[in-house]
C-alpha cells in the first residue's frame, strides 16, 4: 500500500462516523481535563488534582482505543470501533509500557554515555563538548527506539501479545519487511499533518471560554482516528 494511499485513507476515516467521531472527542476531552481545569484559571489544588486524575485514566482509555484502531487497520476493516472501556483501558496500560520500555534504553545508554565521557562533574569546556557528541548519540538513538516504539505498537495490536511488543527481534523484523525508509518517511508526513492540526487546535483554542472544549472534541478525536489508522494501514506492508 503506497503512503499516498495510506494518508488519503486515513485523513478520511475519522468522519466517516459522525457520532463515533465525537463520542472520540468526548474521551479527548477528559483526557484533557486537567488542561481545560487550568484555561479556566481554577486554583484549587483539589479540583486540579482532581481533574489531573480522571485526566490520565482517560489518556490511558484514549491510548488504548488509539490500538483498537489500528486493529481495524490491519485487517482492513472501515469501521470505527466502538468504546469499550474495560478493554481500551487494558491496552492503554499496554501502550504505556511499551512506550515506557522503548524510551527507557536510549535514556539509560545517555545516563551512561554521560558518565563515560566525563560530562558530569567536570569542567564547563569539557562538559560543553562532551555534552554535544553525548546529544548527538541521544538523538539517534532516540530516533530509533522511537520508529521500534512505534512498530511495536502496532505488533500488539496484532497480536494482543506484550511480549512480542516488547521483543526488539520480532519488532525489528517488520522494521526491515516493512522498510526503514517507508517508516522515516510516513512519520515525517504523518508529523506534519498532525503538526498542521495542532496549528489549527491552538486557533480554537482563542475561543473565549469553549475554545479549548471544542478543540479537544475535534482536534483530539481527528488526530487519535487519523494517526492510528495510518498506523495500521502501514503495519499490513509486513
């Protein structure tokens, strides 16, 4: 499936269910509650704790209904998925490890990499260099783990298996079936549809008093819909 075909398919999908689209919404706009809590200037650390909470439970619901679509994707199914709660929130948690697991390495090997070349503790000049060849490893091997996270992704969507997810052999052999240079190249697109989005979001987001509801609602949903059933479309390239 050509990367044109993917982004016109998948710009698509998410208005393809008017009502799921905004029942979407509705979950990006609890997952967003302790930011909609501060535009409102509310200073009470109770309700802001409070909001912040049922915040990361829906995040987590958002992420896991973010899997499901990427299910529909891989086997090619048009529909939107329906919430499930129980189930969204099951792989959500899922989805965090994942992220968690492939952010953790590169973070670790900076930790390392720092102390070996003596950026901690020593002089400014010495620190300043070391630092910049330090970055520039970071940053690769950011990018790396970042494309494995993604890819592994999607392995448990097809899956259901966290174990396979988590596996860098089996997540690294559909990097290679399905092509470093198609990934590098559909997240790049993918960046700046979103990229645009967001832009559009932030204009909402001027709305006196509802503008950053109303951009969760469209904004969040479109974004969720649209990202993870490019995702999926791509993962049938394996």
């Amino acid at each position: 499936m050509s990367l044109g075909d993917i982004f016109s398919d998948a710009i698509k999908y998410p208005f393809s269910d008017i009502t799921k689209f905004l029942i979407v919404g509705v979950i990006a706009v609890l997952a967003g509650l302790s930011s909609i809590v501060m535009s409102f200037k509310v200073h009470s650390f109770s309700v802001y704790g409070i909001a912040s909470i049922i915040g990361f439970i829906f995040s987590l619901v958002l992420a896991g209904y973010g899997v499901s679509v990427i299910r529909n994707g891989i086997s090619l199914s048009d529909e939107i998925p329906d919430i499930d709660l129980k189930a969204n929130l099951y792989d959500g948690v899922n989805a965090l490890i994942i992220a968690i697991v492939y952010l953790i390495i590169p973070v670790i090997v900076f930790v390392i990499l720092m102390a070996v070349f003596g950026v901690i503790g020593a002089s400014i000049d010495h620190a300043v260099a070391a630092l910049g060849l330090v970055s520039i490893v970071a940053i690769v091997l950011f990018i790396i783990f970042g494309i494995l996270e993604v890819i592994a992704l999607a392995k448990f969507a097809d899956t259901n298996d966290l174990g396979e997810a988590l596996s860098f052999r089996e997540v690294y052999g559909d990097v290679k079936n399905i092509g470093i240079g198609k990934i590098i190249l559909f997240l790049i697109i993918q960046f700046i549809i979103i990229a645009v989005a967001g832009i559009i979001s932030s204009l909402i987001g001027y709305i006196p008093f509802v503008g950053i509801i109303i951009s969760q609602l469209v904004v969040g949903a479109f974004i969720t819909l649209f990202s993870q059933r490019a995702l999926g479309l791509l993962f049938i390239d394996d």
